[in-house]
C-alpha cells in the first residue's frame, strides 16, 4: 500500500495534474513550449505576490535559502541589514548575510511569539538600515508576522525591505505593493503546491536599481545575471543564463493554471478554513499549539506541543498510519512538538484525516487526549 | 503531434521510466523512500565519478553552473585560481571566482581548439596557483580536454585540481580518483539523462579538509553546510539543511538504477558510438565539425559550421520536421553553427533520425549539401 | 482542486503506482515486457482465486459482465441453469442465460437478503442442473452469499458451478479449490484496484474439458479461442487470438506485485477493517444499511438506505466536498440508497473521510443525523 | 535503455499526451469528467468516420474483433451473409458469423490480392443477401479494398453493408455517410493511437433500426444494450449498461482533441507521405511487398517479404536496435514475411529509422540488401 497522505512543510501534496505536467520527455530549454510556461508563471507570480507590473517577477533554480540569499544582490559591501527573526527561517537570514561583508543586527521573538511591530519600528528609528529581512510565516513554530502593520511603521524609516513569503505565499493575504515591500520572496514546493526546485522572486523598482556589479552577491544568485533572462523569457523570446528547471517550470505553469481557475481569494479561505479545522481538533484532543495567541496563527503551518509522547514516535507512528507529519525543528522546543503542515491542495478530508489519526496514534503513545473529540470538533467546524 | 526528438545538450530526451519514478504526489523530504534514494544516488555517483570511498559525493540543488560557484568552498581570502579555458563554460569559471577575493589567471584556447597539456604544465610551474579549474567537454564547441594528460602533468604542482564534467559524466571516462582529480562535478540535465534541477560532486579528502568557516564561499552553495546532511542521508538517516529537490531525486535514483544495469562501460561506449555516427553524417554531408582535430572530439556535443545557411533558420526549420537542436553559443562563432547534443539515453535510431532531418532542411535551406550522403555514411559506419 | 476520494464500486480509487505502470508508449503485444506481464499475472491469478494448478486462469478483455458471459462457453444447446440471484447482479445471470438456446431457472432474495444455501440445495435436489451460477458479493446491494456453505451443500448435484466473484475477489476469502468451484470470475477495476478492461476467471479441469464446438458460446467471449494464448503467454511465448488489453495488462501485473508484497490474507483483513469503520459510522450517524444482517455484510459494498435525503442530491453533494459515491441501482429501492464502495487500496483514512463528508452533507440535507457521532464510531472502532 | 520505436499493427506508439491523459486515480464512471470525455469522444467518432447526425456511434469495451462480433447485433435467425476476404481478418467475419445461426458465403483474394468490386457484384446479383461485410485494410497483408467502388456497385442490391476499418479509421478516408455504409467500425488502439481496449463504431438508421430482441446476438456485445447508454452519455447523462473503459476513454478523448487539432486531412496525409516512404526504402533496399499492386497499398501496414532471412530472426534482431515489428500472420505466407505498422503518431522520422535499422539487420541476417539505398531512397522521396 503506497497511499499516504503527506503534511510537510514542503514538499507537500501534490495534484497529480501537477506532477504529469512534468512528463516532458523531449522538450528543451530552447522550445517554444518551455518559453510560454516561463512568460505565463512569470505574469501569474505578479498577481501572486499583489505585486503591478513595475515589480520585476523571478523564477530561479534553487529553493527559499536560495531565493533568500539572492537578496544580496542588492547589497553593498558595508551595507546594514535588520533581521526580525520569529525561529530558525528568521534566524536563517542572519546566517546567509553574515556570510557577506555588510553589518547584521536581528530582533528576536521568543518561539511561539513574533516581534512585535513596534520593536522593529523602535529599532529602525534609531538606526538607518538598508534592508529590513523578515519572515511572513516561521515555517519552524508556524508563527505569522502582522507583515502589513511593521511596514506601515516602518516603510519611511529603511531603503528595503524584504519578506520571506515561503510559508504564506498562495495561502495568506500577500500584497508586496500595497504595503511597500521590496522583495517578497517564495519556493515552489510550498503553498505553491509544486515539487521543490525553484525560488520566486518579485523586485520592486528601488530593488531592481540596486542590482549592479558593485553588489555583494556571487554569481549563481546574482539576480542581475538573471534579470534579462526572465524579460526576455516573459516577452516570449528564448534566452540562457544557467540551465533553469524545465520540467518543474511546466508544473510551476499548471499549478498557476490551476489557481488561477480557483481563484487567490478562494485559495487562500481554503487554506483558512483548512488551518481553523486543524486547530479545532488538535485543541478538542486537548492539545496546544506552538503559536501562543491567535494572531500568531498561520494559514500553512501548526506546531503541536507533546506532553508526553515523544515526538520522534509519533511521527514513525503516524507513517504506520499513512499519515506524514514534519519534526520540529526549533532547538528551543526540540522533541517536544511536531509540525502539521497544511498547505497547497489541501481541503477538509486531509483535516479530518490527519485529526484521526493523530488521536488514534497519540493514544497510544500515552498522551493524554480524547478519542472522538478531535474529530467531532472538526465536524462542528466544518458544519 | 507532439513527437520530437530532441537532440540538446541539457535538458536532453529523458526515457520515461526515469520521469514517472518522479511521480510523487505524497513524499515528504523525511520519508524513508527519499532517504534510501538519496544513500542509493549518493553511494552510486562515486562509481559514476570514478572516486572511491576516500571521496565524499554532493548531490545540492541547482545545476552545473551553481556547482562550479559551490567550489568556492575550498578557496580562502587571497588564493589564486587558474582557469583553463576552451569556450563559453571555461570563461564561466573565471566570471564565478571574479566575484570572490581570489586572484584568477586564465589560458584560453581558440574555438575548435583546446589548451595544450603542455600550456597547463608551464603555467603551473611559474606559478603556485591554490586551484586549477578546466572543463572536460566544453558545451559551447564540444571540444574535449585530454583531462588525464593535464592532470598527469600538474598534480604536484598545484594544491586542487577541478573539473568541469558537465558535458562529460557519464559519457565519458571519467576516473577521478586515478587521475587525482580534487573536485569532479556535472549536472543532472547533461549525460545523466534526467531533468535540471541537481549539480553533483566527488570532493577528494584534500577538498574536503578545505571546507571551513574561512572560506570565501556564500551560504547555500558553501559545501560545508552541505557536508553533514549528505553523510547523514548516505548512512539512511534523515537530514536537513535546506530542502532538497525531492522529486528529482527519485529520477536520478532511477537513471543511476538504468545506468548500473547497462554498465558504465557500456554506456560509454554507446556515446561514443552515437557520436561517431553523428559526425560521419555531418562530414558526408559536406559540412565541418567545430572541434578541429579528432584528438577534440567528444562523445557528447557536436557543433556544426554552416557555410550559407543561417543558424536560427534551420533550428526553426528542424522542429517543424520534429527535431530540437541547441543554438551555438560561442560569441566568436556567433550565427555560424549551432550544436547536436547527443547524451542521455541516446541510440542510433537518433543519430540516422537526426541526420536524416538535417539533409532535407539544410538543403531546403540553400546549404550545399548532398541529400542521401549523409544517411548512406551513418549506415556504413554501423554495419 | 482536482483531489477527490473516491469510493465507488468499480472504477475505484487506483494506486498512481498501478496506473503509471501502463504508460509504455513503445511496448506492442508481441514484446517479451508484455508476455512477461501476462505470464506472472496468470500465473497470481491462481492464487488470487484460491486455485491450484489443475485450474486455467484466463485474462481477456472486457470486464465482469463479459466474464459473466463466456461462461456459455462451457454449455450446449439444451442444459439447465439455475441461477441464485440476489439482485441487480444476479438477475444479469439470467439475462447473460436468455440469450442463449439454454433453460434457465432463478431462485431471488428479497434487497437486503441472500438465497439460503438450504433453498439453493433443495433446488437442485429436485431437478438437475448443468451449471449453478451464484454471485459472492450483489454490489447492487453489498450483499454476501455464504458460497462456501452452498458449494459444501450441491457440489455432488450439480455438474458445474460458476460463482461472479466481482466484488468480493481480492476482498474476501475466495477458494475455488477448496470449495471446488469450476468458475470464479472477477473483473479488474474492482477490489483489484485497475482501471476497468479485463475479465479475470480460472476454470477448473471439469469447466475446461466442457470447452468445444459444440458450445453455445459466440467468438469472442468463448474461452475455447482464448484458451491457447493463455496457456502459451503463461509459459513466456507469444501468441495472439484477439488484441490483449496490453496498457492494463501491465497495470494489473502491477497490482499483483503489490497484493504479493502486502501478502493476500493482510489484504483481505484490511478490506474487512474498512468495511466495519464504514459500517460503524454509517450506523452511529442513525442510517440503515442495506444488508439486512451482519452474515450478509461484505467487505467490499455498503449500501445506505436513506429516511429523507434524496439519493440524487446526497451524490451531487459529496461531490463538492470532494467524495464520489456511486448511485443505488436495485429497481426495488430506486431513490432511496446509496452504494459506498470499499475495495482496492483502501485504508481506515478514507473511512474517516467517508463518515465526515456523509455527517456534513445529509445534515445539510435534512437527514436526521449526529453529526460527529459517526466520525467518534469510527474512531472508537479503529482505537 | 528502455527507448524503442514500435512500428506495429497495435498497440502502436502511443503520444504520452494521449498516455498521462488515462492517470486518473479517483475518477468514477458517474463522474461528470467522464460523461464529458465520452459526450465528446462520440460525437467526434462521427466526424471520424465521416457519417453524419443520422448515424448512432458507439464506444464498447474491448477492440475489433468485438465489435465485428457486435454487428451480429442487425442479424436474425436465417440472415445471409455474403463476407469479402483478403486474409485472415476477412475470414474472420466468416469465423464469427459461424458461431451464429446465419448462412454465411465468403469471396475471397489470393494474399496481397483484394476481392475486385466486380466480383462482389456479381456474387450479390445472383443471390439476395441481409449483410455484406468487407475489410477496408487487410492488417495481415496490408492490402486495401476500394470501398467506395464496392458499395457504389452494390449498395442497391443488398440490405446493410458493414466495413470492417480497424487498419483504416484515422489514416485512410472513410466516408460512412457518402458510401452509405450501414456500420463501419475500428478499436482504439490502431490508426487512432489509443491503447487497446475499446471498439469504436457508427450504425447507420438502417442498421439501429434492426437492433431488436429478436437479433441473434448475445448480451454484453448486443449493441441494442448499448444503444441508451451510448444516446444518454452523449447528452452529457451519466448511464449504466457495463463498465467502460473509464481511463481509456479519456486517452482515446485526448486523441481526438489531438486530431481535431491536426486537422483530419492532415492526418491522412501524414500517414500517405509516411507510408510512401516506407515503400521506397522497401523497394530500394531490394525487397518486395507483399500488397501486389499500387492501388492494393494502404497507408497503414506494409507486408514486407523476406527471400533469404527468417522472418523470426528479423523480428528479434530488430528488437536488440531498438524496433518492435509485427509478425506476419497470413498462413499462407508463414515465415516469409514480416509487418510494418505505421499508423497512429507516425512521421517521417519513425520511416528512417525503421529503415535504416531493417538495412543493417536484414544485411546481417544474409538478406540481399544494400545498405544505404533504402534510406537514401526515403531521403530522395521527402526531398
């Protein structure tokens, strides 16, 4: 028996109309066929990110630490960045910048909490900063940042801003022009719900002008090696910088074929609905979640906290069950919690699903819940 | 119809047994299917690099060119490069370490040509250079750099030897362990047969022992982060750094599969024989071949000079005939050729396929030709 | 969002590991990948119906109903049929029978009930029949026959027996030695779990040796032309009478590899495992099932009997939260059940899903149910 | 190395298109996706074989010889047949009318040789006859009758005419209407480049209007059980007689929509230019074919006849280069001749290759060839 139902963090569950769209034995970086998906994923990853046409779209090889630290292509040597870290994705912005000659200072939540809007704006009114990095969704707690309030207070206090989107694009209410950022950033294999293999990128105006020799980044990441390949190919004409992921671009297409036939909205109140579902049973089990208050809860992720159980058992257990769970993996909380990924082409079944077995399994592992209550808890969400 | 033949140099035709093993819609990068295709690709790419158990195998996403750039892992601050350079990929080389502190020197050869052993030799012994990187089969020209020579030549004169098997691995004979090559590394598009998304490499314990804080190298392309999680995942245990391209994986993990039941050998020789045929067909045709001297020749990329037709018209006019072949890249060429891939899974039907369409559209095409030549010297060549 | 469960009575939700195995765009029925397929699926098709080797296993195209019909292959003009019937199913004997210069008789159950084996034995003690043709599992109703308990009671009275074993092959315990059975039948998409395409039947040496001229049979559906291709691709040679479904051939070989790999006696307990969630939570939700006692529930069918729902709307409904159900077809409950199919790679995660969807969707429709009484069954069931 | 081109009477080489179309894991016939797939399939089978409104098509589980057995569906107890043979599917009718009580009167050609129209005249001039039933391309032989003189001169003198297209629909013109042709059927998986599994057939109101009880025909292919379902799937209702082939159908929907796009014409042109250069690289090579004159040739299978070689030895030795023949089947041409199958998604590449490959082996089987002048023949001809 091969079904299995997998909620990750990434890669997550696929539509198989996605994953066939990759079944492209004889088609080549040159083809027209290859040009039109890269110029209609390009276009779609605007609307994606509530980004206009003065935002320049990126689809690179890699994945979000890559699309992370190609936001170096927009620093100078001596350059100062802010990181607000809510876990270990924030934490990993001020790993990749110390890797680069520019001055890292970072502001960090306690987990299952974020950094207040407020603490970022005392901090960039007492010092000029070229790049505020932030995280949207920490996809190690399942903590979302109010991305919206700290640019408003901010926006006018630092030349850049950043956001790593890789938990909550296609799942959360994304708006990079509306609330001023510069650079939100996301991979495929996430809310995207396509295989990993890619990072996406939009650059507002003031971004793309920091793109130059002069900035700080290497060659593979360099966004301004890439920015005349992703202008041609959104014009329809082949170009080549570094071999980009062919096959994974034709699904990258139809899984924007797909979400624009849903629509953004109805997506992201499917991911909503989703989430309340699983928090609902993973509460009426009797259970409690990383994220300490409900304006830290997140669309695509859900840290749950183990009393007993050991976390590395349930997740051996679960598989037995045909359930795939993601670890934890916030030293702060390490073997006490495991992740429930919810995002991508997830709906109400996976909800139920996951919640049963969870149950079943945490019973048996002697955690302390309620058999039948999780479940009934998601029915009475859901009617 | 939507039946072609693509005759690229990456990505190339993939058989199909390769692409559906990536038709996954449930796998998680912690599930035990990935991990063992992960140990299973990791402990095969040794023998596919001809490394021993002395070497350590990197499988990272991106693909070639964010290979060459992972390089940068061994250098330090001040450490000086020599690039030898037959075309576009050895030029790229020295555009990746021009942007880290490293000091580089470059020999080029001409277009058709390669740099001579010799050259190498007397360059090394004037001065210490920390890395000598070269290419083995330059994509641009499909011209081969008589690898064992060079190395024979310079071992002990030099700290690190690197190359560039791109266009090569699994194609080719590669021996890095006998040649004492430091770092050998290709791409997954190219002679592996499967689609882009994966760079690999064999780092000798020498390499290896240069992975360090100190080095120049960025954060997602720095080996050293890399390091533990391919160990970890060699030995069946999960690992993270950043998300691997999991999908892909179970691809490679197939082609490796293919590639042990046909034998390395055997493949080798199939591209050669293919090879073979498509440059008996070309020749009769009447045309030249890019590399100037059989000595060049490699078993992989062809380039063909035109003497009147334009090259972007017979790249158009072959796919109408159900044909895709690759654009000629090298500026001092540009226009005047373009390039026949010939890697993967590859067989002689392709190559009389591939001559046949070239006859009738370069004839079409005003290019003097003698239609029915080229066909007849295919045939004879494998009789 | 194409993700969708579905628990129908044929086509069933089939593994993707099953269904990629047919996608051979270069394999014709004379290539040994194909006699290899078939060879192996012959020869499990014996085990799979609890058979030895005195019986024929045959594949032929078509599906249950074609089966159905090529048992005229064993009669001549004149013999005596007795059919037991137990509904939509069962009456199909009968109708396959009047087609045919053959007397037939038929002894119905009410919807709901089977004939009693005492019934079935008092018939052929007063008359003699040719051949007793009884269906395993009704899926019009979900009903089970005791077929052992009936054989064990007319095996010396009758000449040969035929059991449909649609829906219970590859779900319940079928031996057809033992119980000494001359033909089971089976079709592929049911709980083999393959798209529909073949008929499967193993005939023992009696049901062989009836094959002839003389038979009543036509052409195509008379075993008498098949018999040969079977024995020869069973022994890995070539052969042809008509075209072999080649594409599900492979798909089937497939699903036999997995049913070996999860052992036949796991697979039925799994099924039985299903059937009783399923059974649990329809029951605590309030409704009714169709089966009338528990001896006549079936591991693979369940029939749910509706108080005020309209069957039409309870079908179109789940359909929009993901499920497909299949529609009741008895003429003698028209409108008032629906049918949960059970079988092929089923598992307790889709019960939960099943139950969840039904609570919602009659609740919304104005059957009194608890929601969340069902799903807690479930749960309690599989705690 | 699994690559192979399959050059055979079918399962022909199948588009992966058309292939991934069939991966549905969770589709039911009740589904609306399927009830579209068949609405469309039947209406396009229409265009296909060129009748019109006035036509009823039909999609019935299984491939040709099923449903040249359905059109004992029109016959009554006492029917004369008159069957026009040009090999071993010709006597094929005979074979299947003879398990039916109907007098049937066969004519028949010497192998490569068709029954000239005058013949069929004059045999139904002197006799009155229900059904004539002809063979448009003999797939042992390759040789096509001329329908359209045939049914010109008999139309007036006998009942219904049936034509057997199932080496022709697809690739040849076929003008049901314009012929007058009561029934002109074909399987999936010849010119129309679908896997095996589904007979595909238009009646004409003549031929519906004899679907009765009465017809001696049997159940599952009594095409009077057909006919609602087929009228009702049509008008977008879901309908139930037996199972579909659920997954076929949406190959054989993703056919037609490929050929809608190609155009119809264009399609029979592909297959005339591909069968044009089949026969010239026969020809030049130095072997005949087995269809004895120009207007006997089809665009479908060539009969290739062998002087020295084993057609068994050719068979297998062009398996080990990649290409899957067909074997020859006519007895009374046993061992001496071998098929080309070129129907379906066929060009002028698979010619070549089929060409080349055949020169090698037939030269190293001792066969009278000259290498080199079959493909420069094929060359010359697309020149």
């Amino acid at each position: 028996m091969t079904r299995k139902l997998l909620m990750h963090v990434g890669p997550v569950t696929i539509d198989y109309d996605v994953l066939v769209a990759g079944l492209r034995g004889d088609t080549g970086f040159t083809s027209q066929e290859f040009i039109d998906a890269m110029s209609f994923s390009l276009k779609y990853l605007r609307r994606l990110m509530g980004a206009d046409e003065t935002y320049q779209p990126f689809i690179i090889p890699g994945g979000g630490t890559s699309a992370m630290e190609s936001v170096a292509s927009v620093l100078r040597r001596g350059d100062k960045v802010l990181v607000v870290s809510n876990g270990v994705f924030g934490d990993r912005w001020k790993a990749i910048f110390n890797r680069y000659p520019v001055a890292v200072d970072i502001i960090k939540a306690n987990p299952g909490e974020y950094v207040k809007p407020e603490e970022v704006e005392e901090k960039v009114s007492e010092e000029k900063y070229t790049l505020v990095a932030m995280t949207h969704v920490e996809t190690s707690t399942g903590v979302r940042e109010p991305i919206q309030e700290v640019t408003k207070r901010i926006r006018d206090k630092v030349d850049l801003i950043a956001v790593d989107g890789v938990s909550s694009v296609g799942a959360e209410t994304v708006k990079a022009k509306d609330y001023q950022v510069d650079i939100y950033l996301t991979a495929s294999q996430k809310a995207i719900g396509v295989p990993p293999g890619a990072g996406l990128l939009v650059l507002s105006e003031r971004a793309v002008s920091r793109l130059s020799d002069e900035s700080v980044a290497g060659y593979y990441l360099n966004l301004k090696n890439w920015i005349d390949v992703m202008r041609n190919l959104e014009e329809g004409k082949g170009s080549y910088f570094a071999t980009l992921p062919v096959h994974l671009i034709f699904m990258l297409s139809k899984a924007f074929e797909l979400m624009e036939k849903e629509g953004l909205e109805n997506r992201i109140k499917r991911h909503e609905k989703v989430a309340k579902g699983i928090r609902a049973g993973i509460e009426s089990m009797g259970l409690d979640i990383v994220a300490k208050r409900p304006e830290a809860y997140s669309n695509t992720v859900t840290g749950v906290l183990l009393k007993k159980a050991n976390a590395g058992d349930v997740l051996r257990e679960v598989i037995s069950e045909g359930l795939e769970l993601a670890p934890g993996v916030h030293p702060a909380l390490a073997g006490k919690y495991f992740r429930i990924g919810h995002m991508g082409w997830v709906n109400p079944n996976d909800v139920i699903t996951t919640i049963a077995v969870l149950e079943r399994v945490l019973k048996r592992l002697g955690e302390p819940v309620n058999v039948g209550e999780g479940v009934r808890a998601v029915q009475l969400t859901y009617s």
